[in-house]
C-alpha cells in the first residue's frame, strides 16, 4: 500500500528553503521602493542557490547589486527592516553587496564565483558580471583572513571543555570548514558542502580525518546538535595542520 501525498512527511529542510525564499521575495520588493532604478539586481546564493540548505544551521545568503553601492546607513537599515519583516529569517540575514563595477563592498572572491555559478535571481534589470577570478586570487583570499579565523576558532573549540549550546552553529561550522577549504583551494571553485566533503572523501587531503567531517555534514543534513561530535574537538588541531599543509605546498 501506498502513502497518499498528505501522508509523506514533507523534508523540513525544503519547507524552510521555500519560507525562506518567500521572505527574500517580500524584502526585495522593499528594496524596489528604497533604491528605485538605482537597485540593479538581487539574488539568493549560498545554500539557498545551490543545494544543501539546513532549517537549522543556514544563514539566508543574499547579493544586493545597487548602481553605487551601499552607504553605511542603508546597510543598517536594511538588517533593520529585515528584523521588522520576519523575526526569524531576518536575522538571519547574510547580505553580500556592491555596485555595478564589483569595486566595492562585501563581495569576496568566493562569493564572486558562487554568483557568477549559482545565483538565483530574485529582480534584475541588468545583468553585472564581475571578472571571474582566478585560482591565484582564490588562494591568496584563503590563505588570508579565512584561514586565520577558523583556525584560531578550531584552537578555540579544541581547548573548550564544554559546548555552550549558543556555540553549536558555530562549532559545526568549524568541523565542516575544512572540506570547505580544501575543495575551493583546489579546483577554485564555491560549491555546497555536500560537494566539498564528497571531493576530500573522493581525493583524501593527509592527515585530514574525512571521516569526522562526514558525520558532521549529517548532524547538519538532520539537523541534530553537535553535542555529539564535541569529544573529537582535539581532532581540530590535526585538521589545521592538514590545511596548513596544502598552503606550504603552494
């Protein structure tokens, strides 16, 4: 006998993708008053534009293209009327900007390639595409500001004696950085976490416990806590040294 569809337990990853979504449509149509012809496009990317989103541990990750940029009073407003329209998806809000030239603001290297790749438009007048950039500039951008913060996190989680419950984002994060770094390090690319620890289980980086990793992508996939996972947090130290290695080789 078959389940009827209003017996199939629906994935509550995709239920909270499409409120998701529903709430970026409303907040650009709030941008459409604000900036008026001076908004050129806005697009979902992250996990909302390429697989893997989590109900529990995603951020909304969106790109706002605006002929001049952002000031920081727009900037602020924004997050704030976010807030306003949904008090859970807005503060959730991950806001990647720039104008129409990609000379200025919070648009890193990797995030250029995910929205030159995977970005979902949500309203376009024109259609800007930054230069793509290059392996070089991808590990230069890795080996700088990324590499340091989650290394010194992983330090940090490593030495912890207990897992505060408001640091479980954060942690499991930290355990599923590495598949991250390493995939992007070498192909260039910005791709889900499902693709990046399928690539360091497929092509093993030494001394990185892939194994470790997978569990952590399916504490996320589930959406359990990392509580776990948290005695294998000295494992950290060993993973840093992992990823360091792929930055002495080069």
């Amino acid at each position: 006998m078959f389940d009827s569809p209003s017996m199939v337990q629906a994935d509550p990853n995709e239920l909270a993708r499409a409120a998701a979504e529903e709430f970026a449509r409303r907040l650009v149509s709030q941008w459409s008053k604000t900036f008026g012809t001076d908004l050129i496009g806005a697009y979902l990317i992250g996990s909302m534009a390429h697989a893997g989103f989590s109900w529990c541990y995603s951020d909304l990750d969106m790109a706002l293209v605006t002929a001049t940029g952002l000031s920081p009073q727009a900037h602020e407003r924004i997050h704030r009327e976010a807030v306003m329209l949904s008090a859970e998806w807005g503060p959730k809000l991950s806001l990647f900007w720039t104008d129409r030239d990609f000379s200025i603001g919070r648009f890193p290297p990797l995030d250029r390639i995910d929205y030159l790749d995977h970005a979902i438009v949500l309203m376009e007048r024109e259609r800007t595409r930054p230069a793509r950039p290059p392996l070089t500039e991808i590990r230069q951008y890795l080996c700088a500001d990324p590499f340091a913060s989650w290394s010194s996190r992983a330090r940090s989680f490593a030495a912890a004696s207990v897992l505060d419950p408001m640091h479980r984002k954060a942690y499991l994060r930290t355990l599923l950085y590495p598949a991250r770094f390493c995939y992007s390090w070498t192909t260039g690319l910005m791709g889900s976490n499902d693709d990046a620890v399928a690539f360091v289980n497929k092509k093993p980086v030494p001394r990185l416990d892939a194994d470790l990793i997978t569990r952590a992508l399916q504490c996320r996939k589930s959406g359990g806590n990392p509580d776990g996972l948290f005695s294998a947090r000295a494992a950290l130290l060993v993973q840093i040294d992992a990823c360091a290695s792929l930055l002495a080789a080069a």
